[in-house]
C-alpha cells in the first residue's frame, strides 16, 4: 500500500500569496463568511511564526483512501511554499505503518518533522513533542471551539501536545436491494435486529463482514462499538481495568454470533480488506469510511453497485445509546526538528478556513473537521451518503473510555488488546472467558506502570 513517491509541489497551480502578507497574518478573514464560517470576538492573539532562514520540512501521512483529500492537501501546501519559500516534503506509509514509524522517529529523534498520527499515540511520547498550546488556543478561540474527542486525544491537562487534525468518519455501508432481499424493509436500529439481517443475509449468499485482524482504523472502530455497546469498557472512570465483566463477556458472545455469519477469513483483515471484498461483491454489508463509496463511484463497472450503497450509523446495543470511536488524527511537531517555527507556520497554515474548507471538500465527507465552525462546510448536505460521517468528530468516544487518555490508554491501543480479545474467542482460540482474562492482564502491564 505505500506509495514512497515524493510529490513535487512546486509544480502545481495555484493563486500567488506574498511572503510579507503571509508573515503579517497567514489567513486573511474574507470569504469565511460563505461557509458560515465567522471569527469569535473573544479569542487569544494571533501567534506569529517567521521561519528560519533556509527550512525545509518533512511530514509523513497516513496514505489516503480519497484520492482528493491528498490533493487538496498538497495544494494547500503548495499555497504555503509559494508564501513563504519554504519547501515542504510529503511522504506517506500504510495506515498500519504510521504509528511504529512516528514511535522510532520520537525515540531515536530523528526522521519526519511532523507525522499524522494515529487516536492517542501523542500521549505515549509527550516529551518528545513541541507545545501547540498557543496556536491551539488561537485556532480554537478563532474557529468556535475544539470538539471534545479530538481535542482530548491531542491534548494532556491544559496543554496541546499534538494539533487536533480530524476524525475519519465510520459507518455501516450495505447493498439495499440486498438487505430488502433478505426481508428487510429497513436498516435495523438495535443490535438484535442487526444479527437477524446479518443471519438473513448469509442465507440469501450476500453475507456480511467485519475485521477482527489488525486493521488500525475499521479493526479497532468495530472491536470497541461491539465491547462499547454491551455496556462494556477497558478501564474505569480512575483507570482501573475493568475489561473482565458480564458485560464484556455479553459483547463477545454476541461477536461470536454475527461472526457466524460473515465470509471467512476476517481475521486476518486489515482495513483494505473489507474495502475490496464490498467491492468486488463478496460482502453486502460492512464498516468504512465513505472512501467506499467513491471507490464505487470512480469505477464504471461498478456503477450498479454504487447506485445501491446506503450509509447508516451503528446499531444501539443493550447499553441504549449510540456509541462509537471514529478513526481520529493528530498532527505531532517532534522536538527533533530544526525548523519549530516553520513547522508551526505551515500547521496554522492549514488549519486556517482557507485551507481547512478546501480539504474538507476535497476530502469529500472523508474527514471531519476538528473545530466546530467548520461544521457548516457545504460538503456534508451534497449527498444523502454523507450524513452518518457529518457528526464524527462530535459523537466519538475516545478509545481510553472510561478513563483518563495517557501513556497507558495509547499503549493498550497500540497493542491491539481489545482486536486480539474479540478475534480470539470468535475464532474459538479461547473461551469468551478466557479471552477476557488474558485482555486485563495484557491492559494491567500498562496501566500498573
């Protein structure tokens, strides 16, 4: 999946901003008014960064799944380049790629400047990281207000250890003719009628599929709706684990039923996999991004399948309400860096309306916006498919639920302690009891630290 390719950005078109304007104010204020988007009268004073003579810059990325979110990406830094003079390089690797190579990076300190990274990785190496917290509290002040989800994954107390970037919306993806095939008229609402259109759907031949494989985004969305939505969590409001419960054990024979019903082999799936399966119409009903959808789109062979995707939200289990993760993306600045103040130029750069709106649309319902001003980006209301991603970053639950985030709920992430729990006992490798066992002891290494 990666793609090693260096983009040359100086190439590409784009409006010509001066250097001393951009150094008097990076994002002017006109046209903001067109998406909704207005300044807040009570936000800090605008940090000004003037990068060092002679930067340059290195950021690595997670490769994208819509093509137009890198290029308005790479557009944007182009605009960036042209203003200041300083070059920009963006490299990407596979989504599971991102988080070992941002760890080596923070502890050898050296490699990228700055990396998207991954839910909660900042908080496993904050010593490692620039402060953000002025320009965060600008952006926030400015742009009406951080969502909480992101802004907690990106920050520890009072203080930005990373920038909030995104969330990555996740939703359930399915063939309505299919579902209406198997006697459903409508997209079940809870998570009893959600087995019984998975079993109806395997027995008409167009089954379902989850990852229960290491797949950091889809693997890890579908493990904690499943624990999340029986009413069971990692961790106690004072961070004590608390994964071995009744009601994990419920969220995990209720995996090993809808597991029954999907295409073998899901747990070895990484978060292509279910992606090519929907496509090439092994699975009818799975979990995605919308980057599903305009896979389908792009393809003239698969237009009848297009046609027939719908988006939904997840089915509310027994807990009563909708609980979801949602992919999420910081932007780390390393304290290795020779260029703090370009790096912090080029991050407000692209998080100013300007740039922020363009990616957004560019994204096409692919990322979500971290502040909330944003929300009013018209992307959101240009198709029906959209609606479930709309609220992403204001809905998730970040993943150390119910407990502080930190060095021990990113290192459980990381780990993949929850995945492995469900796709050891679905596969029948251990008994739902045994696999919940053997989750709190891997939890308690890091949160007995």
């Amino acid at each position: 999946m990666s793609d090693r390719r260096i983009p040359d950005i100086r190439r590409r078109s784009h409006k010509t901003i001066k250097r001393r304007e951009f150094l008097a104010a990076s994002a002017a204020v006109a046209g903001l008014t067109g998406f909704g988007v207005r300044p807040s009268f009570a936000q800090a004073a605008e940090p000004t960064y003037k990068p060092e003579e002679g930067a340059s810059l290195r950021l690595l990325r997670w490769t994208p799944f819509v093509k137009g979110d890198e290029d308005a990406w790479l557009a944007n830094t182009a605009k960036f380049t042209e203003a200041t003079g300083v070059q920009v390089r963006v490299d990407k690797e596979s989504w599971e790629d991102i988080r070992p190579k941002a760890a080596v990076a923070a502890n050898v300190g050296s490699g990228p400047d700055m990396v998207m990274c991954w839910f909660d990785d900042a908080h496993q190496y904050p010593d490692k990281l620039v402060d953000m917290t002025e320009l965060a509290n600008y952006l926030g002040g400015k742009y009406g207000g951080w969502y909480d989800g992101v802004k907690g994954y990106a920050s520890k107390g009072d203080k930005f250890i990373a920038m909030p970037l995104t969330a990555i919306g996740n939703a359930i993806c399915y063939r309505d003719s299919h579902m209406k095939a198997a006697g459903f008229s409508e997209f079940p609402k809870d998570t009893a009628g959600f087995l019984e259109l998975c079993k109806a759907m395997k027995a008409k031949g167009t089954p379902a599929g989850f990852p229960h494989g290491k797949a950091v985004g889809d693997g890890n969305n579908y493990a904690h709706w499943l624990l999340w939505s029986h009413g069971g969590k990692m961790v106690d409001e004072s961070g004590k684990v608390t994964i071995n419960s009744p009601e994990t054990i419920a969220a995990i024979n209720y995996a090993k039923q809808l597991y029954e019903t999907f295409i073998p082999g899901t747990e070895s799936w990484l978060d292509i996999n279910n992606n090519r399966a929907f496509l090439a119409g092994q699975v009818s009903l799975t979990a995605n991004g919308v980057s599903l959808y305009y896979a389908s789109k792009k393809d003239e062979a698969l237009a009848e399948l297009s046609k027939d995707i719908r988006t939904t939200n997840f089915p509310v289990g027994p807990v009563g309400q909708s609980v979801e993760l949602h992919q999420t993306s910081s932007l780390l600045l390393f304290s290795h860096t020779q260029y703090p103040e370009a790096a912090k130029a080029y991050i407000k750069f692209m998080m100013e309306a300007d740039q922020m709106n363009a990616w957004i649309q560019g994204s096409s319902a692919y990322c979500c916006q971290p502040l909330k001003a944003f929300a009013n980006n018209p992307i959101w209301t240009s198709d029906p498919i959209h609606a479930p991603y709309a609220k992403a970053s204001e809905t998730l639950r970040p993943n150390g639920y119910a407990g502080p985030l930190g060095y021990a709920s990113a290192g459980v992430m990381a780990d993949y302690v929850l995945v492995d729990m469900f796709a050891s006992a679905v596969t029948g490798q251990a008994t739902p009891e045994d696999a919940a066992i053997e989750a709190e002891r891997r939890a308690n290494r890091y949160y007995r630290v």
